[in-house]
C-alpha cells in the first residue's frame, strides 16, 4: 500500500501526475498470506498419532484427492446430469477438448539426455541422464503413475537415479519419488520451504479445500464429462487404488544452488510464483530450462478455485524475467509439452510474462482509480496478441478470478463500497428478494420503502443497485445516504462509523476528498523518496489501452546516483528494470532529483533540458510520446 494517502481519486480515472502520473510510491505487495500452519516438528508427531491413514487423507484433502468418507459414497451422477452440453458443442468446450492433444502419453527426448513423460498423470516428470547416474525432477502424484514413468525412463537408460528434485511441494511433484528410488538411497533436492509446507498440509482449513478441489478437478465426474484437468489429462490418485511415495527433502536452499550430479551441472534457482518454494532448474551446457509450475501451456493459475493463499504476482513476474536473462534454447515445463528454439521459448517466455504483468497493472490501476473488483473485471481482458496465444488460453487459469485475487491480495476482502460493510445474510436476502419479485416495486422504490421501515442495510443496498441504472439521481443518492448516515448512529467502531459517514458526506456533496496532487507533496519528501520505487511505480500507471501497438524503449541515467534504469514499453506493458540497454529510441541524463520535480509537474522537461540539467540522447518525438503514455 502507498506509505501516505493523501486523497481518494475521482472513481473511474486511474491516479497521475502531471507528465509520468503520480509520485505515490508503487502499491507494495503485502506481506505473503500463509494458512495456518503446524510446526514440523507438531505435525509429525500428530502423524504419528493420526496414523498413516489420517495422514494421507489430510495431505491428499489439499489437493483434493478423494478419501475415506464417514458417510455412504454418492453414487455419481449421470453423464445427461453433468453435460449441459449435449447436442450442438459450444466453441469453448471444443477448444477444451482441442487441448487434450497437449497431453498425449509420450516420452520425448528434448536434447542429449533430456527426456520428459507426458501424460501419465496430471503433471509431467524429467529425466536428465548423466555418465554414471541419472536425475529425476518431479516425481508424479502416486506411486503407480511413478510406475509407469520409470518404466519409460527405463526403456533409454538403465543408470541409477542418484538424485531427484522436487521444484515445489505440490502432491503431483513429489508423491512417486520412492519409486525412482528403486530401494536406493538418493538425495532429495527442494527449497528449504518446501518440507514445512508439506507439513502444513496437515493445516485447519484442509475440510474447506477438499470439497472445493473435488469440484475443480472434476473428480466426481464421470471421464466423459472431464476432456482433461487443464494442465494434464487427469489426476491420477484415488485413495484405496493409489499409493503415496513420498520422500522427504535431504537437500535444501534458499536462493540459489549449483551442482554437479553425475558428470551434469545444474543450477536451482528460488522463483516463487505459483507457490513460495517455487524453484527452476538451468542446465547451461545444453541450455535447458525447466521452468516448474510458473509455466504451462495455459493461462497461469494466479489464483486456484479450489482455496490458496494470495499468490506474489509481482515475484512471478520476476521469476520468469530471471528465466529470460538466461536466454534458453529448450523449454521444458512441468504440465504440457516442451518447445525447443531459442526464438520460439523467448517469445513464449516474454508473452507469458507480459500477460501476468498487464493483468496485475491493469488491475492496480483502476483499483486506484476507485472501481470495484466488479467493476474491474469488465474492463481488463488481455490484449489481442496476447488472447491470441496458444500457451495464454484460459483452460486453467482465468483473467478474471485473476483480478479479483490481486485485489484482494493487495486490499483485503472489502470492495470500498460503504454499501458492502454490512451485507444482508443469505437467508435473509432471499426473502427479501422474494418479497420484491412478486411487489412490482422498482429497485428505487424498494429503497425507499426499506428506508422507511428501518431496513438500513438492505436501503443501501437497493439504491446502490439502482445507482447502477441511474448513477446521477439524487434521490437514490440521498436514500444511500441517510442509510449510511443511520447505519453509522450504530455502530460501535470507530472505524465503520467514520467510513459510513464519509461516504454518506460524499454522497450528498458536503465531503469532496480531493484527489492527490503530487505537485503539492512537501519538496524534501519528494527528494527522499527512493528511485527504485519511483520507477517501478511507473508499471501501474500506463494508459495501456493507449500502448497496445507501441514498442519503444527508453534509457535513464540519473547522473548523482551513478545508476542506469530502462522504461521498455511493449504493446500494453511497461517493464522497468535497472541497468543500461544498449539499443534505445531515446535516452535521457538528468538528476534522480530533477528528475522527480519534472514527473511531480515541478519543473518543466523542455526547461530542464534548455538549462542543461537533463541531457537527450536520440529522438525527443520518442521521448515525449512514451512519457504521454503514463499521463494523467
């Protein structure tokens, strides 16, 4: 969140000074959400206790892998009662069905004595052969799908698997290790979070996320009804039927570790993205890159329906821009099949990041621009050429769960509507929606009858839904008020009586908050505050639909810090990312603080650069167009 907030912004226009757009400090990612969670040392004594049984139906609940039930099975339904879509194929089920092709069964050889196998469960498994001994990344999600990849990997190499590395701590990474084991001891290789976050699968809340994965995953379903999970063809576990082959890590890291495993060198890297212990692995002699889970040929998960903590957007931005410094010529992910071709994997590598970073700033930049998560999510759909990507369909991950769980991962659950602190309870809201349905009053006038009979809640929320259909009438407006205004008399915390009322004073014209004028912030705090976040600020406040055919880079070098930054701005992207490029449409020299004054509307840019305080290198037309982009 922004250090000091001066002011709301008028709804419906993104924040922005007077050149670059505000000097507020870039929205900081809040701390990472954790569920709750049992030291290691507590969770396996309580496996022990809970027996092995309890143990696996509690770590197979996180994922959502059926277990035992206290009650009869539900026998599952007919295939007519799950298949809406019998008769003609809706378009979007056809291209669900299309993508099956995805996960083939098949072991392909990447490069050398790369090979990955495909479609034996619902994640993918690597095996990378070395002189003497071979390594298995990711080890399926039981011990039968193990089974059949090792057979496989057996059929090229009867070497010894000496090491096996899990890239996170999800089930279908880690549950068939002891099976490429083969009785052996070998070294376990993860991230030295990954070990406690298999513990906390033992958390409270896996009785919520067990009915919920059920559903995404379809595992009720009858196969027919289920053309695949998304990012495999199928989970592969039932409990009765599966088996658990988990190893616990006997190596870990933190950031960074490099080694050399029969005759191959690796590097690990920590990338957290769609988990915290997230990790790629890099081998530079055949130029190899195995990204985990923060890439799949699918719109990426920022947010799985089935329950997770709020997922770093922003680290997994610059987990993927970590991957494409290293320039790799074979992309070999965990779910979906590889690509080889440096071209090829940079330009799938750069779409994928640009499609998370849009989704992320777009969705910043009207939320400081006051709009709901509703509101949002109508006006932030990817951009054509990124829509038009095979490897961003949205078979798995959805642009507009995405949204919401950026906006709730930076605000919390409240929207900023008064009208939404005190929600009408479910049962509640259904007889009053049934009492209305059959009055023949209009939504303005079930406000005011609510009003009248004291019904303060349900008042505003009536008249905030009829705001929707007539947003400048000031009757609806006043019966949002006086409701609010009565709603505050009531409360016992401060807090929610000051927001009612403020957004009652808001709603009859007595209270304007203005909106942030940077020109108006103290000049020794805008001097203090620091140019790293000045200039990533920039990435939230691009008026991207203004930049979906624009491609330029622009150099800065801010010559009392001796330090170089680069502003990329790439159809509807703003990448900014410290260091000198090489190529630039235009670069310009100047003082981090004049540089500061110029973006507040303090100092003028063509003064600047007439006194000679800013120097411009290449084409002004470059400079001033791209420095539009990011206006008020």
């Amino acid at each position: 969140m922004p250090s000091r907030i001066l002011a709301r912004p008028e709804r419906g226009r993104p924040p922005g000074g007077p050149i670059l757009g505000a000097v507020t400090p870039p929205t900081m990612s809040p701390r990472r959400l954790r569920t709750p969670r049992i030291a290691p040392g507590l969770a396996r004594a309580g496996a022990l206790l809970l027996g092995a049984a309890a143990v696996i139906a509690a770590v197979a609940s996180l994922l959502g892998w059926p277990h035992r039930d206290r009650g009869p099975r539900p026998q599952p339904p007919s295939p007519a009662a799950v298949q809406p879509d019998a008769g003609v194929e809706h378009p979007a089920l056809a291209r669900l069905r299309a993508h099956s092709r995805e996960f083939e069964p098949a072991l392909i050889n990447v490069v050398g004595g790369v090979h990955v196998a495909i479609g034996e469960g619902l994640a993918n498994s690597i095996l990378i052969e070395g002189t003497d001994g071979a390594i298995v990344v990711d080890t399926m999600e039981s011990a039968e799908a193990a089974t059949k990849v090792l057979a496989l990997f057996r059929g090229v190499t009867d070497k010894p698997v000496r090491t096996i590395v899990y890239t996170h701590f999800h089930p279908d990474h880690t549950f068939g290790a002891s099976v490429f084991a083969e009785g052996r001891p070998v070294e376990v290789i993860a991230h030295r979070r990954t070990d406690a976050l298999l513990d906390e699968v033992m958390d409270v809340v896996s009785p919520t996320i067990y009915p919920r994965s059920m559903r995404q995953f379809g595992t009720h379903l009858p196969p027919a009804a289920v053309p695949n999970a998304g990012i495999g063809p199928r989970l592969d576990y039932v409990e009765g039927r599966n088996r658990i082959a988990l190893l616990r890590p006997t190596r870990t890291f933190a950031e960074s570790l490099d080694l050399e495993v029969a005759g191959v060198r690796l590097e690990l890297r920590h990338a957290p993205g769609e988990t915290e212990d997230q990790l790629f692995v890099w081998l530079p002699e055949s130029r190899v890159l195995l990204p985990a889970d923060n890439l799949y040929r699918s719109f990426p998960n920022l947010y799985a329906i089935r329950g997770t903590p709020y997922r770093d957007v922003r680290r997994w931005i610059a987990s993927l821009d970590a991957m494409r410094a290293l320039r790799p010529a074979h992309l070999v992910p965990s779910h979906t099949r590889p690509i080889s071709g440096e071209a090829e994997v940079m330009r799938v590598l750069t779409d994928y990041r640009d499609a998370i970073q849009y989704v992320h700033d777009q969705t910043i930049r009207w939320m400081n621009a006051g709009l709901t998560p509703d509101e949002i999510v109508e006006r932030v759909t990817l951009p054509p050429h990124l829509a038009a990507s095979p490897w961003l369909a949205q078979h798995y991950g959805r642009v507009d769960w995405s949204v919401r769980a950026i906006h709730a991962g930076q605000v919390g659950w409240f929207d900023g509507d008064a009208a939404r602190l005190f929600p009408v309870p479910p049962q509640e809201r259904a007889r009053l929606l049934q009492a209305l349905a059959g009055s023949g009053r209009s939504l303005a006038e079930e406000a005011g009858r609510a009003l009248a009979a004291g019904e303060l809640q349900w008042a505003a929320e009536m008249a905030d839904a009829a705001l929707r259909l007539a947003p400048g009438d000031a009757a609806l407006r006043g019966i949002k008020a006086r409701a609010l205004t009565a709603m505050a008399g009531r409360q016992e915390s401060a807090n929610a009586r000051n927001y009612l009322l403020t957004a009652a004073g808001e709603l009859s014209g007595e209270i304007a908050i203005a909106r942030r004028d940077p020109s108006k912030l103290p000049l020794e705090q805008l001097h203090a505050f620091p140019i790293d976040g000045f200039m990533r600020g920039l990435t939230v406040r691009l008026r991207a639909e203004e930049a979906l055919e624009t491609e330029r880079t622009i150099g800065f070098e801010f010559t009392d810090l001796g330090r170089h930054w680069t502003l990329i701005v790439r159809r509807g992207v703003a990448e900014v990312r410290e260091g000198r490029t090489e190529q630039a449409d235009a670069r310009l020299a100047v003082s981090a603080m004049r540089w500061k004054e110029i973006a507040a509307g303090l100092r003028g840019l063509p003064a600047a650069l007439a006194t000679g305080e800013a120097r411009l290198e290449g084409s002004p037309v470059a400079l001033i167009s791209t420095l539009r982009l990011f206006r008020e």
